[in-house]
C-alpha cells in the first residue's frame, strides 16, 4: 500500500531510539523528511545521517523537551529546513513510577506540556498542509496504562491525559484538516529499553510479562512505528480521535 507520504515532511520528538527511530525509520522508507529530537546530541547527530542515506531530507538537534522555549524554537527552525510540517509525532515519555508530587510534575512537564508546546509549535505548519493537501496528521504516544489502574503511579494518570487531550484536539481541529490519534502500546522490547533491563535484571517479572501476552511475545518498536505512521498517513484520513492499542491483545478491556 502507498501511504502516499513522498515528499511530506514530519517531527518525531525523541526521535533517535525505539518507538521514535522506528517511527523516523518508517517515514523515511515512505520517502518523507524527517526531523528529529532528543536530548543526547551524539545520538541525534548518527540518527540524522542515517537518515540521509535514506535518500530524504533529515535535520535533528539535541533539545530537552521540558523546556517549552526551546521546543517551540526548534520545531519551528525544523519547520523553515524541511520545507514545512505535515506530521507531527509526539513520543518522547518517562516511565518515571513516581506516586509523589516529583514524580507526577515530572511525567506531567515532558509528556503533557511537552505534547501541549510540540503542537502548538507546529500547529501553523500543520494548518498550511491541511489547506495544501486536505490532510495533516498528528500522533500522540500513549500506553494502555492508561486505562489500568493497578497502582499509584503517576505513569498511568498521565498517559490517559494524553488519550483526553487528543480527543479534544481531533474534534477542534477537525475543520482545519488536521487529524489527532492517539498509539498505545503494551509492553515493547528493544535493546537498551525498559524490557531488555528488566530481561537482564530482574528475568521472572520479564518472562511472567511474556507468558501473560496472548501472542507469546512483546511488541517490537517496528510494530508501534508501523500502526503510527499509518495512521498519521493520507491513506488513514477519516480516522482521527482515535485510540489503537498495539498491545498483541494482553489488555482484555472492551470500549465501545
């Protein structure tokens, strides 16, 4: 399927390990440009040559994503590079377990306020693509975390702000063609990541994870990558408001 993303360009905040490189991967291979954010430079700086040879345009810089000043600075130069924005991707998130007022100002500041100042950032940008090109899609990363409550951390409650906040933002933009879904993984494996350290650190509470998936396996960040970057594509573009859970079928909810 062409999913009619060559020569659209799109931001991908922490945009150089997992989810993220997947989803900066995937655009790529569309023939989209990318442009990328993280906090560790030197990662961003091997990102965005691999990207090039890819044979897209790609720009990236080191930001910290709390700092709402820096963000909206970057996406906007990132904006003036690529020739314009028609997707943004909002990925970066801590999987702080803080049940305190730390822990939840922190998940609050990079995932909440950071989604906030990212869309804000590039919502001129998106607005022109959707006069452009009758489409413009925006991507939020959540969790289905957020629809369990199993204990007091501020990870859960944060992630479910994010599915409120882009409900919000699907119905009021909708008449600019700018699209807002919500991604929200199970668990997802890849070196270097939550999983892969509780793989070498702490083996029961990983494999009791494995058994208790359906599928008898984690998600890999290509799977989260390839749901996402389809839906914030034109070949998704009566979709918007939506949740999809990329989970292999672990929660047992059921929302109508």
């Amino acid at each position: 399927m062409d999913l009619g993303l060559k020569g659209r360009n799109a931001v991908v905040l922490g945009g150089t390990r997992g989810i993220g490189r997947a989803i900066a991967d995937t655009l790529a291979g569309e023939g989209a440009g990318v442009a990328v954010c993280a906090r560790n430079a030197d990662q961003v700086a091997s990102t965005v040559s691999e990207l090039k040879a890819k044979g897209v345009k790609a720009t990236g810089a080191s930001v910290d994503i709390t700092d709402g000043a820096a963000l909206k600075s970057w996406i906007s130069a990132a904006a003036t590079e690529l020739g314009g924005i028609d997707m943004l991707f909002s990925n970066a998130g801590a999987m702080s377990q803080g049940s305190d007022a730390a822990g939840y100002e922190q998940n609050f500041r990079l995932d909440v306020l950071g989604a906030v100042n990212a869309f804000e950032a590039a919502r001129p940008f998106l607005e022109a693509s959707g006069a452009k090109h009758g489409d413009a899609g925006v991507i939020i990363i959540s969790s289905v975390s957020a629809a369990v409550a199993d204990n007091t951390s501020s990870y859960g409650p944060i992630k479910a702000a994010l599915i409120h906040m882009a409900k919000g933002l699907a119905r009021q933009y909708a008449s600019k063609k700018i699209r807002v879904n919500v991604v929200s993984p199970g668990t997802v494996y890849f070196k270097g990541g939550v999983w892969h350290k509780r793989e070498l650190e702490m083996p029961k509470v990983f494999q009791g994870a494995l058994e208790r998936n359906p599928l008898g396996r984690m998600a890999t960040p290509q799977d989260v990558a390839n749901a996402a970057v389809f839906l914030a594509s034109p070949a998704s573009s009566f979709t918007t408001g939506s949740n999809l859970i990329v989970d292999g079928a672990i929660s047992n909810r059921v929302n109508f």
